[in-house]
C-alpha cells in the first residue's frame, strides 16, 4: 500500500477489531450496487478480503472481476478492496453489455498490469 492510500484510510476506533475503510467517496456506480446490501454482510465480506489481502486495507492486486450492476442488462469491471465502507471497486469506463466482455476486460486488465492472483503468504 502505498503511503497516499494509508493516508485515505480512516483510523479504526482504538480496542475495537473493525476493518478500515477509506476517506475517498464511492462512484455513482458503487452507489447503486451497494444501497441496500445487509450491512452485517458487507462487513464479513470486508473482514475475508482484509484476510485475503495479507492483513492490510486497499485493492487487492490481482483480483478483478465482473459485477452486475443491472440485472440481464449491464456488467462492470470491479476490484476486490479490503475495505469496509466500499470492499469492491467499481470502474465506471468499464461497464459492458454482457458478463463475458466485462470478464474478458477483467482478465486483460490483470494481464496489463501484470498482477499476480492474491495470496496470503506474502
């Protein structure tokens, strides 16, 4: 993680065990995929990704996938984030017609960046 992205993240409250989450807004697009997702859900899948992600808050390299953000009609390239408040990105230049164009994105953009699949033992 890189000292900006520790700088955009929240300080948890002291003696609690709560997963972190970031200053920055979420996008118009990650608004209306998360609004009125059970919180409690939310927050256990935060935890497995902060897990996931070698025990630290941000993009998880390597993990991209393809979201629905509306049913049979649009789909998006996201990245996995171990955050709380926002545990997926969602890039609002890669919304596609079809699950398959926005998986094929998601394999090409994890290939042009070069990123390994996660992994905890680093």
């Amino acid at each position: 993680m890189t000292t900006q992205e520790q700088s955009e993240m929240m300080d948890p409250p002291m003696g609690k065990s709560v997963v972190g989450t970031s200053t920055l807004p979420q996008n118009d697009l990650e608004k209306s995929v998360m609004a009125g997702l059970d919180e409690e859900k939310v927050n256990d899948l935060a935890k497995c990704l902060f897990t996931l992600n070698n025990r630290r808050y941000g993009p998880i390299a390597g993990a991209y996938v393809a979201v629905c953000t509306k049913p049979d009609e649009e789909w998006c390239v996201g990245q996995l984030n171990a955050d709380r408040a926002k545990p997926i990105i969602l890039f609002e230049d890669k919304v596609f017609n079809s699950p398959e164009l926005a998986q094929q994105e998601a394999m090409r953009l994890k290939q042009e960046r070069g990123e390994p699949p996660p992994c905890r033992n680093h």
